[in-house]
C-alpha cells in the first residue's frame, strides 16, 4: 500500500513539469460517441479528426464504451474544461441533460450523424429522401418506366417511413408501373427471415416469367430476403432488379455477386465527419448556421462501382 | 520508565504499520486528487465539478453500496447491471401506459425485490454458487428487459418531464456567476442510499450477524443465527439498490434501453474491492465502497479534462485497481 502512495506522490511531482503543455491557442473540439467501436461511427470520426487536423484543432475523442449517461458526464467534464465545441454522435433526446448545461455555458453542440434537436447548432447526416430517390430512378430507368414492382417499406419508423414516401411518388409519376404489393416486414428477427416469408408469397401469387418487374426495398435486409425467395423458387433468371439502401456488407456482396440485387446507397461516413468540421469551422468563425439539419451527398452502389466499398 | 516508553514505542509501530496497510488508498485517492488539482488548475478542484462528479457517480455508488450488502457475507450478485436495465424498462412502459410516475418508481422497485429474492432462493435456499445463480440471472433479466421492450430505445415523449426532470434537478447551494450551484437530486439519493446502508451494516444486529456469515458461515450457523433468512433478505437488497440505481440512469438519460445498465456491474464489484483494500480484515465496509467509487469517479473526470485518450482512460483505470490490490495484499502478507 505504501508502495501506491509513493507512486501517486512522484506523479504528481512530475505532472508539474507537463501540466501546462495541452495549453494553446488552437480551439479545442471534443468527440463524444458511445459508439467508437463500430465502423460507421469509425469513419465519422476518422473523417472529422482528418478535417480537424488540416485546420490545427485540438481535438479529443471519447468514447464512452455503450454507456450514453456516461456521455453527458464527459460533456459536463468538457464544458467545466472550457472547449470551443461539442460534437457528438449519439440520440441528442437521450443526452439532453447535457446539452442543457453545454447550452448554460455557451458551448457550442454539433450533431455528426446524431438527430435532429433545437439544443444542437445543427446535424450532418445523409438525407434519406434523396437515398429514396436514388435507388428509385434507377428502378424506373432499369424497367424503363413500365413494370409491376413489389415495395418493402417500413413506416412506423420515420426515418425509413420517408424512404418509401419518396418512392411512392417516383413510381406514380409513370404510368405504366403497378405497385403490386406494398408490404411491411416484420422486422424482429432482423428483417430478412420475414421479408423472405413475404416474397415467397408474391411470388406464389405472381408464378408467370415477367410478372414482377421489379423489388423496391427501404433498407437491404428485406431486399437480401426478396433476393433469397427469387433464388430458392429458380426465378433469377427473369430480370428481377432488386435495390435496397445502406449498403450493408451483405448488400455490397450480394450487388458485387453480379445476381438479381443491382444497387443499394452507401452513405459517405468520412464526408459526414468533415462536413461537420467546417460545420464548427463557421460557427468558430462566428457565422450563424440556420440549416438545423445539413445534408451529405450520398453514393448510388452498382456493380460498376461496388470494388471501392468493398475495399473498405 | 525505559519500559514504558519502549511500549509506547512499540504501539506507535503497529499503530503506524497498521495506518499504512489500512490507509494507502486512501491516501493514493488523495494523492490523485493532489495529482489532478496540479493538472488541472483552474476546474478541477472547485464546487461545481465536485458537484457534477457526485452526480455522475451516484448511480453506480447506489449500486456499489447495496452490492457491499451481499459481498460482506462473501457472496457476488452479477446481476445488478441487467436487472438496472430491466428496473428502467418496466418504469419507461408504464409511463408510457400514461401511468403516473410513482407507480412506474414503484413497481420497478418492486420488480427489483423480486429480481433479488429470486437470486436469494437460488443462493440460500437451494444452495447454488453465487457466481452461477447470478450469472443465470443476468441473462434472464437481460432477456426480460429485450422481451418486454422488444430490443427498443424508449424515449422522448414517452418519458415524462417529471421523471426526467428529476436528474436535472436538486437543491440550490449558491451561485456561480450566472448560474445557480445546485446540489444534485441524484447525489442526494446516494447519500441516502450511503447513510442507510451504513447504518445496517454498522450499527445493527443485521449487519453484524452478516459479518459474522462472511467470516465463517458454519461457525455463524452453529451459533444460532439464521444463515438462509439473512441471505435471502440480503440478495433483495442488493436487488432493490440495483432497480433504484437503473431508475435514476433512466432518469438521467430521459429513457430507457435494455442494455443500458450493463456496465454498471462490474464497476460496482472494482469499487467494493477497492474499498476492501482499506479495511485490516480485508472485509468490504460500505465507506471504503464510497471511497472506492470515488476514485474510478474522479479518474474517469479528471482524465476527461486531461483530454486523455479514452483506451488509454481504461488501461490506467484498471491499471489502479490491480495496482491498489496487489499492494494492499502484499503489505497484509509481509505483515
């Protein structure tokens, strides 16, 4: 036990020669996420702290390990600690304890990836309506604006719910389409084992070659089901197109298979990261963001182009 | 007279030794707090982040404090960290249900006595490990907490204002600047939570009966006292201190996850350690826990506002932990 005491004790002696190091002028911006240890959120951060470093920020990443009330603990000990800015990536309806206090003390909050809140100076995510529109067109131009076409939606949940609404109108605007079906996995085994169930069904209902033009899917799980029903009935040689969003790593394997699966959208993660540095960029500068939500531009995945992402 | 002093001596020695064995977390604490207070002049030792660190800590302490209940017999509940996730589920769909918020408080403290006895059948009455029945436990409220809220987040409107409104507020203390010092509602429960787990571990028949389990349960046994019942209705404290602390997380995050409670566990078991370091015996005493919760709180604060990486955070933390226990049992086997 003596032997502790002595080690603190030389700590702190020698603390005294460093402590006052970390201190510059540069601005300092703090990354708070509890959720470092996935990819998404790995290539937000890459891209942010690649941004950051360009401009000679401090910058300072901490990850909270799953626990989300431990982020507004680290946002409390950073705003006492005077930073120039906040960014996190986590639900900000979960932190908003801490947003609270960051808001008390001036400090600017960004959301990477986050959601949208009046606490926050603004958000940078994709934008779901345009990753709708994406996959979509190329639905409609594939089929050549004529076709039956089964839709995988989800609506209870609003951020896939404005997916399909965006869908709904592109496959309006022709004529010639027939959404046959507009259907609502049950998502609780992941999605795909339902959707599956689902387009086994339609396909049932539908048995003649060239009557389904076409799988709509709000997110990959319920395209990668539909893909598995056209499979296991031997109907893949019928000019299916199937398209889902995410482009998950299933998805991008499924789309670089050269099968039925066409296209998904890969939102650009690292594009995010900086597009939220210059974000802080501005509000440092002392310019006023009114944009409550900024968008990044998303990528369409096609077999043309699937070699990049699975590079990643 | 030469005798005399000689003995007088000689006390002074043990005194001295028996103070370093007893004492040396508690003086690395300090020694942190000195070691902060140098690197971080201007924020770390003031009102206001001591206020802020109570409150960031009261969660686990409460969870610390009553797990010290079950670990003084020697015993383990591994099941704290599921069933705080549980406590805050079964509270956020009430509210949801637009029950009233005291009736989602209390049935999730209930279901946390129940959680406890259950574990306390499973130890005391049928007899299984403490380290299995609990690690089935675990499991099964985690299981429950996924069931029940079918793997989702409940939050935002479901939650209402009074119960998230809780862990923002407290008393207020004074002012800094603008701002009005309040002392924490959070970290006023834990003192609660502190004094009365003191008191029946200190100062009772209870407490003293459950030292004597820890000791020895045979010998516990044959002198008269009720080893099964005293068990039991330890397990359902521990039960109740693990929904009271996965309500207050709840609060404090404004919803409720069914994993959310999960690390909660196993820091609860380093701060009960840590404060075993500081008692002769070796025996966990709920102020060593506070103590013990105290300094993961405080490096976990501190090393924030050193813009420590967060790996690295974690390395050095239980880097301590290891550090403070292997020189407690070094100084007690030299001794």
């Amino acid at each position: 036990m003596r032997r502790l005491a002595v080690i603190a004790i030389v700590l702190c002696i020698v603390s005294i020669g460093f402590g006052t190091v970390a201190a510059q002028d540069a601005p300092s911006v703090a990354v708070i996420t509890p959720y470092l240890a996935q990819p998404g959120t790995q290539f937000l951060v890459e891209g942010f702290e690649a941004a950051a470093e360009d401009k000679g920020w401090n910058v300072n990443v901490i990850d909270t390990a799953g626990d989300v009330a431990a982020v507004i603990s680290r946002i409390e000990d950073m705003v006492n600690q005077g930073v120039d800015a906040l960014v996190i990536n986590v639900d900000p309806a979960q932190v908003e304890a801490g947003l609270q206090i960051a808001a008390d003390a001036s400090i600017p909050v960004f959301g990477m990836d986050a959601g949208s809140n009046p606490l926050l100076v603004t958000n940078v995510t994709s934008n779901g309506y345009a990753m709708a529109a994406e996959t979509a067109s190329y639905v409609v131009d594939r089929i050549g604006c004529a076709g039956r076409v089964v839709m995988f939606v989800f609506d209870p949940y609003p951020p896939v719910q404005k997916r399909g609404i965006i869908a709904d109108a592109i496959f309006a605007n022709c004529p010639d389409i027939e959404v046959i079906d507009r259907i609502t996995p049950d998502v609780n085994d992941g999605g795909i084992a339902d959707s599956r169930a689902q387009m086994e069904a339609v396909l049932a209902a539908n048995p003649n070659t060239g009557s389904i033009s076409a799988v709509w899917a709000a997110w990959d799980q319920p395209a990668l089901g539909a893909l598995q029903a056209i499979e296991a009935a031997g109907r893949e040689n019928e000019g299916i197109v199937i398209v889902g969003i995410d482009a998950n790593p299933q998805a991008l394997d499924a789309i670089a298979a050269g099968g039925n699966f066409e296209a998904s959208v890969a939102q650009d993660f690292s594009g995010i990261g900086a597009a939220t540095a210059s974000a802080v960029e501005r509000v440092l500068a002392g310019e006023t963001i009114t944009q409550s939500v900024i968008y990044v531009p998303t990528v369409l995945v096609t077999n043309a182009n699937v070699g990049d992402f699975l590079d990643n | 007279m030469t005798t005399d002093a000689s003995i007088e001596q000689t006390a002074a020695r043990i005194q001295w030794g028996r103070l370093l064995r007893t004492s040396g977390t508690l003086i690395g604490f300090l020694a942190i707090i000195v070691f902060f207070t140098i690197n971080i002049p201007n924020t770390f030792l003031t009102v206001a982040n001591w206020l802020n660190i109570s409150q960031q800590v009261s969660m686990l302490a409460v969870i610390a404090f009553t797990m010290t209940i079950v670990m003084v017999m020697g015993d383990f509940d591994l099941s704290v960290g599921s069933m705080a996730s549980l406590a805050g589920i079964i509270a956020a769909l009430l509210f949801r249900d637009s029950q009233p918020v005291i009736v989602g408080v209390l049935v999730a403290l209930g279901v946390g006595l129940l959680g406890g006895l259950f574990n306390g059948v499973l130890v005391s009455y049928v007899g299984i490990m403490p380290f299995v029945a609990t690690l089935g436990t675990l499991t099964m409220f985690s299981g429950l907490a996924f069931l029940l809220s079918g793997g989702e987040t409940i939050f935002g409107r479901d939650i209402p204002a009074d119960f998230s409104g809780f862990a923002r507020g407290g008393i207020p203390v004074g002012m800094v600047g603008e701002r009005t010092l309040l002392f924490p509602n959070l970290t006023l429960i834990a003192l609660i939570v502190l004094a009365v787990v003191w008191a029946l571990l200190e100062q009772t028949t209870f407490g003293r009966r459950l030292y004597a389990i820890g000791g020895n349960a045979e010998a516990a046994l044959l002198g008269g006292v009720r080893v099964r019942l005293l068990r039991l209705i330890a397990f359902m404290l521990t039960g109740f201190g693990a929904a009271l602390g996965g309500l207050m997380y709840a609060s404090r995050v404004a919803s409720a996850n069914p994993t959310q409670g999960a690390g909660l566990m196993l820091d609860a078991i380093a701060a009960v350690f840590l404060g075993m370091t500081m008692s002769e015996e070796g025996e966990p005493h709920v102020l060593g826990t506070l103590i013990g919760v105290l300094i993961l709180g405080v490096l976990d604060n501190g090393l924030t506002q050193m813009r420590v990486d967060s790996y690295v955070r974690e390395i050095l933390i239980g880097a301590i932990i290891v550090a403070a226990v292997t020189s407690s049992s070094l100084a007690k086997r030299g001794r």
